[in-house]
C-alpha cells in the first residue's frame, strides 16, 4: 500500500484524513485567532498526537502547543517542536528526573498541585543544574485535580520560593457547563474567568507575577476572546482539528468539517436489510466525546439510511433496508467516528487524502505514549 493509491484499495479498517478538510479546520480557527487581540491560540495534541499537524498549527499562527502526556511531550520535543504546555502533573522519580532532562533542551512548563512534588522536581532540578517551568492548575470541579482558589495564592507563594522552579502563571481545564445553547455556555465560561481574573489579581498583589493564563477547549473558541477583564488569555482548542459528528452537532463547532474517518468494507450481506463491516470497537470509539458516559456509534459518511449501527470488537452491523446507495460486499465505505480523538489512538498509521488518493502516511507514533 503505497502513495498514489486510490483510498479504496486501502485494506480495511484503516484510519483517513481529508487533507483539505484538516487544512481547511486549521485555516479556520487559526484565521480568527489572528484577526483578534486579547487571547492567543494553544492547541491541545490529546487527539492527533502528531508534530507534522502540530507545526501546521504554529505555522498557521499558535503560540505553542498543550498536551496531558509528559512521553508525548519528550516525542514532540525531539521532533522540533517548542513551547510545550504539560498539563498533568508529572509523578514518579523517574518521570520527573525525565522532566529535569528536558527542561534543558526544550521549552516546557509542567502543571503542579501539590506543594510535596514541587518539592521533589525543585530538588532533582537544582541536582541536574537546571530549573523547571511550572504552572499551577486551577481546581474547578470534580473530576479534575488542581488547587482550590482560595488555596492558590498560599500555593503559588510557596511554589515561587523553590529555587529549582520557575513559576509561570495558571492553567485549567472545564469539565462542567459546557455543554447547551451558546449563551448558556458563555455565561458558565465567564463565571470560570472571573475566577481566574480574580486569581491573578491576587497574586499579583502579592508582588508575583503571572505570565501565563492558559485554559478553555473547543467549545469556548470564541467565547473566550470576548471576555475582557484578562488579556492574553490562551485557548486549549483541541478537537477541531478532526472533528467528529458528535461535536459537529455542537453550535459553534459546526463551522468545523469531519476530517477523520475510518475506512471499512462490507464484508457480507445475510438479509435483505443487514450488512456486516470489518470495522469495531477495536478499530473505532463506540462514545461520545462531549460525555464520556454516553455511548453512540459510528455514522456512514455520504451515505443515508444506514441506522442501527451497532458494533462488537472486530465486526459491525448496520441496518441498511433505507439506504439511500447500494451496499455491495467487497466495496468500501467511510465511517465518521462520535469521537475522534480515542478513535486516532487505534490505529498504527493515519492515510492522508486528497482528491481521492494517499498523498501521504504518518506513522501514529505518539498513540501509545503516555
């Protein structure tokens, strides 16, 4: 399997992107992000996990790049990319002398929570000769770690003390009241800002200063640049890259096409009415990505009627008695994945199309990276 050949001849299941629609994602995020003042763009890798589409995205005009696997971070270090924002806090005396080593040769900034860590990676720091970027994390909900906000300037104060860090500024992440009509979004969003507005403030008043502001996600691409109490705000946009129907139903996210799909072949046709695929859940999410807790399926792209798809580990069912083609055994079809983002760590290599051919193949290195 080779450049230059027609995408139908891939063997199935395989993983596609729509080169122009990728492009197309990039451009359109990116365009706004340069038209207007007060946030930046700090995309976040936990989806496509590759340096080639992280350096499209700086070249298109992000700031740097973010991403919860410190592993990650090492292969996105060595590939040439800089300005790395780790947001997990790094444990373990291994991981963190790993973390001391790469602070000498990239620019990264780790997340700390815990005044006993910031400890360790301080000392292991100062034992290698070097310091270590930090940025504190911001508790907002359950499900999330971080330091409370009535806690954070105690915490940052400590934190700045140790000789072996270098405090940059906060980081969070919302896990709550994201979803809803865009107004509904905006108003729980503003109420996060306010708290990291007021955050800043603090501290600053202390006589310590915040550099960085980073947070947000896709479904706050363009809410956050309107707040207007910080400037310079960074955005965690992640998901738009690829975009799965799941998001694409989300106002505000529908401006951004599926780019990634997964090729499967219809591999027998026992009624009238059902066709099988040599596609799972071994080789496609079978959730949603705005809820975890939520599971739906795949849906056939350019192609009407197929419902019912249900999928077991290596094979899938769909009902096919209103479909608006004919489904033939033998023949290939594409899949838009409910999330796009678990569905790209299964595969070995992404097939990049354009016009119908494999322009190129990327190795997915980074999907076992932790």
């Amino acid at each position: 399997m080779g450049i230059g050949m027609a995408k139908e001849e891939i063997d199935t299941p395989a993983l596609l992107i729509d080169l122009d629609l990728m492009e197309k994602n990039i451009e359109t995020m990116a365009s706004y992000y340069r038209s207007i003042k007060g946030a930046a763009l700090r995309p976040h890798q936990k989806g496509h996990r590759l340096p080639v589409i992280a350096k499209k995205q700086i070249n298109a005009g992000a700031v740097g790049v973010s991403m919860t696997s410190f592993g990650l971070a090492e292969f996105y270090a060595e590939s040439g990319i800089d300005d790395i924002l780790i947001t997990s806090e790094v444990q373990g005396r291994n991981k963190i002398a790993r973390l001391c080593g790469l602070s000498r040769h990239a620019n990264v900034t780790v997340s700390v929570d815990d005044l006993a860590n910031a400890k360790e990676i301080s000392e292991m720091a100062l034992s290698m000769g070097t310091r270590v970027n930090v940025a504190a994390e911001v508790y907002l909900s359950v499900l999330s770690a971080g330091v409370e906000p009535r806690m954070m300037k105690d915490f940052v104060r400590e934190i700045s003390k140790m000789k072996g860090l270098n405090f940059r500024g906060l980081w969070w992440h919302e896990l709550f009241g994201i979803e809803g009509p865009a107004e509904l979004r905006k108003k729980n969003h503003y109420a996060v800002l306010d708290t990291i507005a007021d955050l800043k403030a603090e501290i600053e008043d202390s006589g310590i200063d915040v550099e960085l502001l980073s947070g947000g996600h896709s479904y706050t691409w363009r809410i956050t640049p309107q707040y207007e109490r910080i400037q310079n705000v960074e955005v965690q946009v992640g998901s738009y890259v690829f975009n799965d129907w799941c998001s694409h139903q989300v106002e505000g996210l529908d401006v951004f096409d599926c780019a990634l799909t997964v090729l499967t072949r219809c591999i027998s046709r026992p009624k009238p009415d059902e066709a099988m695929f040599d596609i799972g859940t071994n080789s496609c999410a079978n959730e949603s990505g705005e809820d975890y807790g939520k599971v739906v399926g795949p849906r056939f792209k350019d192609v009407e009627g197929m419902d019912q798809v249900r999928l077991r580990e290596e094979h899938g069912f769909a009902n096919c008695k209103d479909s608006s083609v004919e489904i033939k055994t033998g023949q290939a079809y594409e899949v838009i994945p409910p999330h796009a983002d678990t569905t790209a760590k299964m595969h070995d290599r992404y097939y990049g199309i354009r016009d119908g051919r494999v322009e190129v193949i990327w190795p997915n290195y980074g999907r076992g990276l932790f």
